[in-house]
C-alpha cells in the first residue's frame, strides 16, 4: 500500500486548504484514516480520523474548522481546512490508522 499526500502550501491565517491522501490498493477502503501533524520541535498528534464507515473525529484545536472526508471509490481521505490559523503551520501525514503505512507528508504554513 502506498499514500500519497498532497495539497499543502503556504495561506493567510483566515484562508483554507484541502489535502489529499490517495492510496493504492483496494486495503485502503476497509479500514480508518488519519491526518496527522508535525510541528517543529513538536511531536506528532492525531488532527483528525474517519472510520470506514465515515464517523468522524477531532482533536479539540480543530473542531468546527477542519472536516475529513473519504471517498471509496477514489480511495482518497480529504482533510478541508478552514479559518486556519499560524499555529496549523506543519507537515501534515495521512496514516491508515494501527499500520505503517503513511504518506510522505504535505507541508502546510500558515502567514499571520
């Protein structure tokens, strides 16, 4: 299985950004998906996951701002970013979720 993220750059604080994960294989589709973010000198936390079933949740910094999606059909996770803020600025991964496999990361800054 491979992901492969996209759809990072660099945004005012206020504007938005959507990232894909697309995945190879058909494993993807059966299984929860997960964004996660690094900042410098930060470890790497959970932002947001969505089950095969497409229940959703959270970390609480992201709520009402952030939404994750997928698409089956696609094989793709979406994270849609909004009102983004500079504390967002990191390199964002995909992961399916209690594997090793993650994508290569997409790096998100955010200007104040």
């Amino acid at each position: 299985v491979q992901l492969q993220a996209s759809g990072g750059g660099l945004v005012q604080a206020g504007g938005s950004l959507r990232l894909s994960c697309a995945a190879s294989g058909g494993f993807f589709r059966w299984n929860s998906v997960g964004w996660y973010r690094q900042a410098p000198g930060k470890q790497r936390e959970l932002v947001a996951g969505i089950t095969s079933g497409g229940i959703t949740n959270y970390v609480d910094s992201v709520k009402g701002r952030f939404t994750i999606s997928r698409d089956n059909a696609k094989n793709t996770v979406y994270l849609q970013m909004n009102s983004l803020k500079s504390e967002d600025t990191a390199v964002y991964f995909c992961n399916i979720l209690g594997t090793q496999f993650w994508g290569q990361g997409t790096q998100v800054t955010v200007s104040s």
